[in-house]
C-alpha cells in the first residue's frame, strides 16, 4: 500500500522542466492579455475624460479628468434613437433570414443527390471573386423598387457565398445514414433539414450567426447610398458617422471657441473624443452577444479550419 502510494505521488509529481513550461505559459498569456485589453481601454479611458484635458495627451488606462460630456453629446441627437431602433432591428431580422438562407442552401449543395451542386458550388464561389460594382448594383436595387425600403438591408445581404462554403463543409462531414435512416422512418427533405441537420449544426450556425450579425450592425455605407434621404430608415452608425464628420468639421471654430471663453471651453469636445466615444457606442452592444456564442464559436471555427 505504501509503494502504491508513492507510486501514484511520483507519477504526479511536476518536473522542473513542467513548471517552467507552465511559468512560460502564463507569462505569455497575460502578455497576449495585457496587448488585446490595452487598445479597448485607451478608448473607453479617453472617452470618459475630458476633451480640452485630452489634447493634453497622456492618457493611457484611466481617465486623468472623469466626464460624461462625450457621451451626452452623442446622445443629443434626436436621430440616434431611431438609427439604434433600425440597427438592432436590421440586425435580428437579418441575421435570423440570413442564417435560414445560407443553411438551406448549403444543406442543398451538401445533399449527393443533387446533380447540380458542383457547378452551382462554382457558381456560388466565382461570386466572391467577381462583383457587379456599385453603380450596376444600385441599378438593380432601383429598378427592384428597393431604394428607401428597410428591405434594402435585408434582401442583398440574405446569402453570402463565404457563409453557404462554411455551412456545407460542415455538413459535409456529416453521416450519410442519418439521412437515409430519416428517410426510411418516412421523413420528408425539409425534416430532415429542420429536424436533424439543424440540431447538428450548431457549432457552426452560432459562428455564422455572429459574423451576420456583426456584419448588419457595422453596416452604414448601405443606409448612405439607398436611404440617406429619408430619417425614418437611418441606422445608429450612420448616424454615428454624421456626428464624427460634423465635430470634425468644426474644429476649427471649436479651437476659436477653447480659446475665447473658459466657461465655454470646458464644455467642448474634440474630435478624438467624440470618436472613442462613438467606437464605445459602437462596439458595446455587439461585445454583449459574444459570451452567449463562445462556447459554439471556437468549436465551429476549428470544425471549419478543419474542412
């Protein structure tokens, strides 16, 4: 019992050479960690601190001069509510149609009985390459009688070549049987699709859902080119970038104004504030989704690496 016992201490005792791995190990990781924390805190101190005091530089992790004067500048506008209403909803509708077109089609290409999947997989592949351009394409969007319609931000963006690739290398992997057993239970191809591959592929679907929706909510150049005529169709980053390009105009005047009143001075904001203030704004509420998909994120992206 006792060499039993000794036995099992030696088997898990750490070697030297095992702790100076593990030493390195975390070093390294809370240096990696130190790298990708430092540029989001510089933002968020910098937007939380006073404009005239930034100017001054220095400011790296924490705020020298704590204000909220950024943020409610950004919150004047009226039209910013409105812009946040239609991203998030751009964002949901979109991302829920986009991810059902995307699995549907790759579940099709991804069937052996379709004799047609490699050339409209190639079809589907040539499409990342090659573009219409953008005069073309507004073309087409007007004719379609898209052009200040909320359905402008759905429509082109229901199926991305990139996402049906993933989806059906995915599925791919997938046994042939649990198909065919489906079948022979009498379930028909939309069953199967909704009641058997769905469930198989959510690693996957989570990964594609957060690229759709990071996608949607980043989204302004669409509203700019189609919309931008009609308030009632902004989204939240386009109105964000409104508010950075009018600071940035006035900065000029802003300086003039620094200058001639202290009152007035100390309510100013400049430019680089309004703009951390605005990648705060941006990025705040999609950092929120990501806890909820990680777990299913890191295992669809190494399922894909994979294929």
């Amino acid at each position: 019992m006792f060499k039993l016992n000794r036995k099992k201490s030696t088997l898990f005792q750490t070697s030297t050479t095992e702790k100076l791995f593990d030493i390195t190990n975390y070093v390294l990781m809370a240096f990696i960690i130190v790298i990708m924390l430092y540029p989001f805190l510089n933002v968020l101190a910098i937007s939380l601190n006073d404009s005239t005091d930034t100017v001054r530089g220095g400011i790296y992790i924490f705020p020298r001069e704590f204000t909220l004067e950024n943020y409610r500048v950004i919150m004047e506008y009226d039209s910013l509510l409105i812009g946040f209403r239609n991203s998030v909803l751009r964002t949901v509708i979109g991302t829920v149609l986009g991810l059902f077109v995307c699995s549907m089609v790759a579940y099709t290409l991804s069937r052996q009985d379709f004799q047609a999947r490699n050339v409209i997989s190639v079809i589907i592949v040539l499409t990342m390459f090659f573009s219409g351009g953008l005069v073309p394409t507004y073309m087409l969007m007007r004719d379609l009688g898209l052009i200040n319609t909320f359905a402008i931000y759905i429509l082109p963006l229901l199926a991305s070549a990139w996402n049906i690739i993933i989806i059906r290398s995915f599925m791919d992997g997938l046994p042939l049987a649990l198909q065919e057993s489906a079948k022979v239970d009498g379930a028909n191809d939309f069953t199967i699709y909704w009641k058997i591959i769905l469930p198989i592929c959510k690693p996957v679907l989570a990964t594609i859902a957060l690229f759709i929706a990071v996608m949607q909510w980043n989204m302004w150049f669409d509203t700019y080119i189609y919309n931008s005529a009609n308030p009632a169709l902004t989204t939240l980053q386009y109105e964000l970038m409104k508010i950075l390009q009018n600071t940035t105009a006035s900065t000029g005047a802003g300086i003039d104004s620094v200058r001639g009143s202290g009152a007035e001075a100390a309510t100013r904001v400049s430019p680089e504030s309004i703009r951390m203030a605005i990648t705060i704004v941006t990025i705040v509420p999609i950092l929120l989704v990501y806890p909820f998909l990680q777990r299913y994120f890191v295992k669809g992206m190494t399922l894909g690496a994979i294929k």
